[in-house]
C-alpha cells in the first residue's frame, strides 16, 4: 500500500513570528486559514479546537512544515525538547485507502483519537498514538467517486 510524508505540524506561540522565520530560511507559504468546528475537534481529538494554521513548503517541493497556532484551548507551554527525548507534535501521511491503514494500525494496537473526520468533501483524516507516544494524522484525499 503506498504511503508518502505528507507533512510535519508544528505549534507555535507566534504563528507570524514562524513564519516570517521559515520564509527566511527559504521556505514559501502555499496557504493559511483559521481552522474550527466539529470536523477539527473530531479530527484532532481535541473539544474546541481553534487555531490559526499556515502550510510552508521547501524550495524543492518535497518538504511541508504545517504551523499553527492555538486560539482555544488555550495553548499550553513546555520546554524545548531535547535531541534525545521522545516524542514530536505530530507527523501526518497521504494514504490511498485511510480505512486499509486504520487496520494495519489497529492490528498494532493503534486507533483515532476520535474518529474520522471529513474536511469540506476534500480529505478523510484522523489523529491517532502510534509508538512511542507519536502523534500521527492519516489522510485520504478524496475523489468524485469518494464523495
């Protein structure tokens, strides 16, 4: 079954701040919205769910950093991890089939945190704990047939 890194997410306390920082470094913002409602609760696992989001992609076209910023709830801080800890905010993949992958993951004990949302009739996505504690996003966009 194929699987490509669709992107990395990343908090931040200062979403303008960011990106004005990755622009620097050369990265290019595709898009930004502000991001809510029972498709983002459901899809983050998260009740309330608000933030301002903005996608950056690498020169090469390969690399997306997705940034956001917590409205609500509000964001909690913690120190910068260090190279040698566990753990990051989340990695999310383009899957073909989000059902097929839900089952290899169930069969290694992994499940959404929620559910599966469907976000404006473009994508399936959920949120779920994989190994370690990571923080994982599945997504299926979505065809004609699929809608």
């Amino acid at each position: 079954m194929p699987i490509a890194l669709d992107n990395v997410g990343i908090a931040v306390d200062d979403i303008e701040a960011a990106i004005t920082f990755f622009t620097d470094l050369g990265l290019t913002v595709l898009g930004r919205d502000t991001v809510s409602g029972e498709w983002a609760d459901t899809a983050v696992g998260l009740d309330g769910n608000h933030a301002k989001i903005a996608v950056l992609q690498t020169p090469d076209g390969h690399g997306r950093l997705e940034l956001f910023e917590y409205l609500h709830p509000d964001a909690i801080p913690t120190q910068p991890t260090l190279p040698n800890e566990i753990g990051m905010h989340r990695v999310a993949f383009s899957v073909d089939d989000i059902d097929a992958s839900l089952a290899i993951a169930a069969r290694h004990g992994y499940h959404p945190l929620r559910g599966v949302a469907t976000y404006e009739d473009i994508y399936k996505l959920t949120y779920l704990r994989g190994p370690s504690g990571i923080l994982l996003m599945l997504a299926q966009k979505l065809t004609p047939a699929d809608r």
